[in-house]
C-alpha cells in the first residue's frame, strides 16, 4: 500500500490509495478540503486574485475524470475536513436569505459533491440552529453527505438531533464505491466549548477513544478502507483540516503552488 499527498489550488489535496497488485486491485483517489470558509468569490487577504469556489469546482470535476469511474482506475471521493463556512461579508449574504432558502456554501458543495464531511468548530460559530441550516441544504443536485463527529452528543439540540436520526450527522459513515466498503470517521477537537458556540452540543474530551470505537466498528463490519482525520491503528488514509499547513510532495512530483507560496512540510 502506497500513499502520496500533493497540494493543489483551491485548498485540494489528492491522496491516491492502492491496495497490492494483483486480482484484488484498486486505485481510490481522495480529494481532500479543508478549511472553505465561505471562499466563495476569491481565495481572500492577499490571494483575492485567485478564484474561489468555481475554480475550485473545475478542479475537482477534472481530477474526478482522470480518476476515472470504477474502471481500470478506480474510483474517488470528495472529502472535507470541516470549517466550511466562516464569518465575514460572504457569509453574511447567506444569512440575509430567507429561512427556508439554502446558505450559498450548502448550494456551492452540493454541486461539486462532497461525499462526506467532518464537523469544524466554525461550523458552529452562530449556534447549532445554522448548522442545522446548513446540513439540511444538501441534497439538492447529488446525494447528501454525512457530516462527521465521533466525540460530538447533538441529542441535546432539537435541529441536529433530527438530523442526527436521519444519518445526516453521524460519528461515521461507509460508502460503497467500485464494490468496495470505506468508511469514513470525523472528529471535533474538544476545545468547542470555548472556542465557538455549541450550545447543549456535549463535546467528548476523549477524541482518541471516540475514534477509535468508530473504526474498531467499521473494521468489524468488514470495511475496505478506513479513512479518518487523526492516525489510529486500523487506518488506511489519515486527514487533517483546522491549520493552514502547506503540504506538497517533493521534486518530481511537487504539485502547482500558488505564485510565491511554498511548502511548510513534505509528505511521502
């Protein structure tokens, strides 16, 4: 099994897993995004002269052709790592829209089609009642992610709870792509309460613990692949979201940085 992480625009990263050569052979590609943060028109600060979410869609539909459609290839995910939305002018203009219409961030990923995504802390910046908002909006143009949490309890807010019964939020989830069994867990790091505003949502100290009891399920119920956003045993791919980290692979395979940029960290 081989992993390799190269960062692209847009705040994409892709992870290409393989199993060993052989008869049982698969190529899943990840697209991996973190930290959105309502980046809907430009990139922002001293990045606005490069696109936002558009050209972040033209990434991804592009990457997802060349991953090709469970064919020789394989299949590919989309996956966030939270923090999709974030206050400030852009996000404003969705909370001016009337409540029953969907938040722009919610209309924007249901296009492109995120499979799954985990809960961040700025999700919960204006209460649990706009998350729920927000979750609700998908569906629209493909299948409704699951928005992740191992060590988040939600049954004490009625609008996630509901959620939370419909699998809408949930600690994991498994998505059947090319035959093959991946299941996906989030995490929310424990400093919530003080940090955003959760309200009667119960943040679990213990993140390693909660974790790891999703992927012991998962495994037991014979998962291919483990996909999660810390690295515990019985992983295939670990994910990360919430820094603003650049990661990309050395020379040859450097991925394209924005003009000046240049990675903090390299990863193999």
């Amino acid at each position: 099994m081989h992993t390799r992480i190269g960062m692209l625009l847009a705040s994409l990263a892709v992870v290409g897993l393989a199993r060993p050569a052989g008869a049982d052979e698969f190529q899943l590609t990840i697209l991996h995004s973190n930290d959105g943060e309502t980046r809907l028109v430009n990139a922002g600060g001293s990045q606005a002269q490069y696109g936002g979410v558009d050209r972040f869609a033209t990434l991804a539909r592009r990457l997802r052709a060349e991953a090709g459609n469970c064919g020789r290839m394989g299949g590919s995910l989309l996956i966030s790592s939270g923090d999709n939305f974030l206050a400030g002018a852009q996000f404003n203009a969705s909370l001016s829209l009337p409540s029953n219409d969907r938040f722009y961030d919610t209309v924007a990923l249901d296009l492109i089609g995120c499979n799954a995504s985990a809960i961040g802390n700025h999700e919960f910046d204006f209460g649990p009642d706009v998350t729920a908002r927000f979750i609700r909006g998908f569906g629209v143009a493909n299948r409704a992610p699951a928005f992740l949490s191992a060590n988040l309890d939600v049954s004490g807010e009625p609008s996630l709870a509901s959620l939370a019964r419909q699998r809408r939020i949930a600690a994991c989830t498994t998505i059947v792509q090319c035959g093959r069994r991946i299941g996906i867990v989030g995490a929310t790091t424990p400093l919530l309460p003080a940090i955003s505003s959760p309200r009667n949502v119960v943040t679990r100290a213990d993140v390693v613990g909660a974790i790891q009891a999703e992927v012991d399920q998962l495994l037991a119920s014979r998962a291919d692949i483990v996909i999660l956003t810390s690295q515990l045993g019985g992983v295939d791919v670990a994910i990360s979201g919430g820094g603003s980290d650049l990661l990309n692979s050395p020379a040859p395979h450097a991925g394209p940085l924005v003009p000046r940029d240049s990675a903090l960290a390299s990863i193999t």
